[in-house]
C-alpha cells in the first residue's frame, strides 16, 4: 500500500511527539546543579565613611537541596543543589556591596564578634500546579544583626517571586529565576538605609 506524503506525515507526528515529550519529561527528572552569578545594583555613597566592619554569615538551612524541578507525573523532579557555597557567595557579595557604601568590610575570624552577622534562613525553590495552568515559586529569607558600641539593630528581608504559566522548566529558565532570587534578596540587604546608616553613625 502506497501513503501519500500528508499520511506519512500525520504517522511521523504520532510516533515523534510522545518520544520528544518522553525525552523532556525524563530531563526534569535529573539533578540540576546551578551556578549562581550575581548581578546586584548598587548605588555608591561614602555612608560608611570608611569605617571598618567584619562580617560574617550563616547558613541556617537545614540542608543544601534548594528544591526539585518541575515534573509531568505527581512526584517531584530532580533535586536542585548549587555547585557553590551560599554562605561564601553571600558573604563576598555583601563585602562587595558593602565597600560601595564607603565601608572597609572583613572578613569576620573565628571567635571574634562581628560587627554584621547575616543569616541565610530560606532560599528555596518549588513549583505548583493547577487544573489549567502551572507556576514556578522562589522564596528567599535573610536576617541582618549588627552590633556597635553596645547598640543593636535587627532586620529580615524576604522575597517571594512566582512565574506562572509553567509547569516543566528547562535548566536554564531554573538558573535564570533563582538567580533573581539571590540578586532580590540581596539588594533587599544593601538598601537597608537604617541598617547602613546605625553601622556608619555606631561603629567607632
């Protein structure tokens, strides 16, 4: 029996699109490990007046897993870890973040009392679904403390992003959202004005 192309055709498209979904589908089900690149606004000022600061940071989590990836079937995807440590790329940012407000910041030594201690609390990933329509959600939680001349001051910072109309997310649409993640939180940190300004008036 001769098929004419368009039955050829329609064949082709039955047996290719459940295979190409199949391979998709088996792709979130993998471990994804993100690399975080951090890309934070900062705006220059010498509040800081060059004073020094150290800092340091902790990582509160219970463990590494920042989620699972987005799957078809009813049970998460693959774990979703980072292939650097948070607590290094938090405290190298803040430094960073911190010089570009006039301070001297350090690195805060084993047994010594910094003056900014920020803990990492949350930094997760997870998806939910619909009858109709899927989302991607980010959630990021900090705490600033900082001490000087007997003074304190306490602040937490958090971000809730969604991307919705996504159920299956490819690797890099996974690092794009949590690197704006980080870069939000962050940001949220280095534009606290009151903390800026009690580390820039207290410390001596």
């Amino acid at each position: 029996m001769k098929l004419d192309t368009m039955t050829v055709g329609l064949l082709l498209k039955t047996v290719l699109v459940p295979v190409c979904c199949l391979a998709f589908f088996a792709c979130a089900d993998k471990p994804q490990n993100v690399r975080l690149i951090p890309d934070i606004p900062v705006i220059e000022s010498n509040q800081g007046k060059g004073k020094m600061i150290t800092v340091k940071v902790i990582d509160r989590r219970p463990n590494s897993i920042i989620g699972y990836r987005g799957s078809s079937s009813i049970s998460n995807g693959g774990e979703i870890t980072l292939n650097q440590s948070l607590e290094k790329l938090v405290l190298y940012e803040s430094i960073k973040g911190l010089m570009k407000k006039g301070f001297n910041p350090l690195v805060s030594k084993s047994g010594e009392s910094p003056v900014l201690t920020i803990e990492i609390q949350e930094f997760k990933y997870y998806t939910s679904t619909s009858f109709w329509t899927g989302a991607v959600h980010t959630k990021a939680t900090i705490k600033a403390m900082a001490v000087a001349n007997r003074r304190h001051y306490a602040n937490a910072y958090t971000v809730n992003n969604e991307k919705r109309n996504v159920v299956v997310t490819t690797a890099s649409q996974n690092e794009e959202v949590i690197n704006e993640m980080l870069n939000d939180i962050l940001q949220k940190l280095l534009d606290d004005n009151q903390l800026i300004e009690f580390m820039g008036t207290w410390v001596q």
